[in-house]
C-alpha cells in the first residue's frame, strides 16, 4: 500500500509543498493528494487589485500540478478527525471522508471580523478571491462613484485604500483605524505613506474604532460615517476547522507546532503558512503572511521527507526580514524590521520599491504555480522503518 500524503490548501504554502514532495518521493511509494475548495491557485497577495478591477493571470491546478503525480480533490474541507486520520471534505460529490497516514495543513486564513456585529451582513473584505470579486461587483454597481470605508489600518487596509483610490479614482475613500495609520513604520517611511494618502486623496479618520457595520455606512462612538461599500481589513483569523478537530491549537486557533512544524498533539499532522503557530528566532509567532509560508512550508517538507526517507534536510531559519507594501502600482514601501520585529529608520520607497515588490509577487507566484521548475528532483526511496501494513513509522 502507498502512503498517503494529503495537503489540505493549494495556496502559497500548500500548493509549493506538494510540489516539492512530489519532487522528492517517488510516485509507486507514496500517493500525494491536495485538497483545495477553487480549481485555481490563487495570488492572494494581489487581492485587493482584483477587487480595484484589474485582471489577474488564472493559474488552473490541473495545470499547476500537471505531470507531478500529484492528484487534485476539488472540495471545501469540513473537518478533521485526527485521531482517525480521517478529513471530511464536501464537494460536487457530495460528501466524501479521505483517509491519510501524514497530513499537511495548509488551508490559509480567511477576514477577522473581531466580533463586531454587521460586518459579517453588510461588510466586504479582499481575504478570498470569491470576497475580493463581490467588492468589484459591488464598486461597478456604484457605477464609479460613491463613498468606500476601508476599515483597518495595517498591510491590507493600507494595500487596499491606495489600490482603490488609484484604480477607481470618482470613489470618495475614507479609512478608518482605532490605531495610527502605519503607526508602526519608521519615520521616513511614514512621511511617505501619509504623502501617498494625501496625493489620492483618501480622508484618514485615526482613533476611531467601529462598533458596527450597518447597510449604508459605519458606527465609531455613536458617530455614523456614512459609506456605499464598507471594506472590512482590520486583519486575518484562521478557520475554525483546526480548533473543532481536536488538535492542540493556540489562542488565536492556529495550530500549535514544535519547530519541525509537526502539531504538538498528534505528530503526523503538519502544518504550514498562516495556519501554524510557530514561533521565530526571535521568540515571538510568525506573523500570518506569505513571507511566513516559504519557511514554515520548507520545515514541514523538511520533516515530512526526514520522517519517510531517514534523510536529513537543512533547516531554513524561521525569521521575518520587513514588510512590502504596495500604494497603487507605481509606489511602494519596503520596511525592513530588526530581530525584534522593529521597524528600522530606513526604508526602500517609491518606483524602486514598487519594482521589488512586483519582483517578489511573481516569484511568490511562480513557485507557487510552478513546482517542478528549476528545483532538483531527486527521488528517495521509503525508508526500511516505514511500516507498510499500517503506513506508520516503526517505533
Ligand atoms: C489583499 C492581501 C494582500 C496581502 N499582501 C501580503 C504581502 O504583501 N506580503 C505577505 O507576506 N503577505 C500578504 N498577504 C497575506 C498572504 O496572502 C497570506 O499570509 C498567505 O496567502 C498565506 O498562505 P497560505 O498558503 O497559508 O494560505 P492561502 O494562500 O490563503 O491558501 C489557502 C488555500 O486553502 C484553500 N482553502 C481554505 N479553506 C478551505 C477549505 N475549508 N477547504 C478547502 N480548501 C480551503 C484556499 O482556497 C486556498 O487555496 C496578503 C493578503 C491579502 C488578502
């Protein structure tokens, strides 16, 4: 009998680790399956420019894995009995239960709606691409003008606000953040953003917290800012499929790892990007994010190839260098942080850090969509201890 690796995701993480397995396992020893709810890998960073109206490329999974061995299952994950080894997934099928001797999770995060009611009803949000193409659809039903609420005041909120305004620029845009707008960046960096606020003309309402979203605008403190479409960016929340499943998690409901990221709880679930709470070099979680994904996806294959194969992989560091954030398509800001996840005084800004971040979409992109390029692909043979009758490893 094959062991059966199965992926849940075909994001960033997801789809780059099946690949590398396929790569590194031979395909008459070990069957690898990836579960994902779109027949697309999705560039999820680019979000907030589907919405804004822009084209993006379609990178189909069929294409994405054709030639890899690696089968696709085209269904939402309903949830995990981990001490079965059994997912339940729901798909144009029905509902099916596949079993699986090492699982990788990598289902990604979705909006965090931090309680507040109405945003659920009345709120859009750039999370999942199906999220990002009803703001379109709702920003071309406005016919071009009308006012927009980005509420958030971080990396997406900020994304988002500068693409609208430049995409669709007869919106009146408004953004509004119980903190400091970019409040955490250096000061160079900071003038910049508030510059690139101003040139687009979006109002910045700072220190406003909203209490409810309702139909025709926001609520902060019993004020009511009006708005035609409420963007909800004030940050990610992983599903709550890991948390029902059994599986040791952490407060925020990510799945709680050691540093091969293998769950604490049952050591032949992994698990990668967003969906893994695991701490960096410098003690404190990554933060949910594609820049976290390369790392924690290269750990978990790392173990996954260790535990069937005996062979040793080097170990990637597990540390977040900065942040790139677009303002539009021709500006951009790269802040580097230090070991302490402090922002350093200098940043990279403007055309040149527009271009780096274009650079770092693509290649995010294309390892994504590309898992047999360039990368060796050395076969390894099942390790003797595997035990073949039960897929475990001999004790
Ligand atoms: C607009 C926007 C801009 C961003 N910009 C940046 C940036 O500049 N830099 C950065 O580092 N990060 C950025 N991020 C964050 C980044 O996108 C995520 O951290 C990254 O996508 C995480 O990768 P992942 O593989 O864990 O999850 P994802 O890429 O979200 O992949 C998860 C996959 O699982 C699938 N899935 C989810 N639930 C189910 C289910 N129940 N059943 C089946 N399949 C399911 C999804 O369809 C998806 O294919 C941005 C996010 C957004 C929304």
């Amino acid at each position: 009998m094959k062991h059966r690796i199965l992926v849940l995701g075909a994001g960033y993480a997801g789809a780059f680790s099946a690949g590398y397995l396929a790569r590194q396992l031979r395909s008459d020893e070990v069957e690898i399956t990836v579960v994902n709810a779109e027949a697309d890998f999705v560039e999820r960073l680019r979000n907030h420019q589907l919405a804004a109206g822009q084209e993006l490329p379609h990178r189909p999974l069929s294409k994405v894995f054709a030639g890899t061995g690696i089968r696709i299952r085209l269904a939402r994950v309903t949830g995990v009995d981990p001490d079965r080894r059994i997912v339940h997934v729901e798909g144009d099928q029905g509902s099916d239960r596949l079993q699986y001797d090492t699982l990788l999770y990598a289902l990604g995060s979705t909006v965090a709606d931090h309680g507040v009611p109405g945003v659920n009803e009345h709120a859009f949000h750039v999370a999942g691409r199906p999220a990002a193409l009803r703001l379109r659809r709702r920003l071309d039903e406005l016919g071009g003008h009308g006012k927009v609420v980005v509420v958030g005041g971080n990396l997406t909120a900020i994304e988002t606000a500068t693409e609208l305004a430049e995409s669709r620029p007869g919106f009146q845009i408004t953004l509004a953040t119980s903190g400091e707008l970019g409040g955490w960046l250096g000061s160079k960096a900071r003038r910049h953003l508030l510059r690139a606020f101003d040139r687009f003309g979006i109002a910045i309402r700072e220190h406003t917290t909203v209490d409810r979203v309702e139909a025709a605008g926001v609520v902060s403190g019993g004020t009511d800012i009006a708005s035609d479409a409420t963007v909800w960016t004030a940050g990610f929340a992983v599903h709550p499929i890991a948390a029902a499943s059994g599986l040791a998690v952490a407060a925020t409901g990510q799945i709680a790892v050691d540093r091969q990221m293998r769950s604490l709880s049952h050591p032949d679930v992994f698990v990668a990007g967003d969906c893994a709470y695991a701490i960096a070099e410098n003690g404190r979680p990554l933060p949910m994010s594609c820049a976290s994904a390369g790392p924690t996806s290269k750990r978990a294959i790392a173990a996954i190839i260790e535990d069937l194969t005996g062979r040793k992989a080097p170990i990637v560091k597990l540390s977040y260098i900065g942040n790139h954030i677009s303002l539009g398509r021709d500006d951009a800001i790269f802040q580097l942080v230090d070991g302490d996840a402090r922002s350093r005084t200098g940043a990279l800004l403007g055309r040149k850090a527009a271009r780096v971040k274009g650079a770092v979409l693509k290649g995010a992109a294309w390892g994504a969509a590309h898992p047999t390029f360039g990368m060796p692909t050395r076969k390894y043979r099942l390790a003797a201890e595997v035990d073949r009758a039960t897929n475990t490893l001999a004790a």
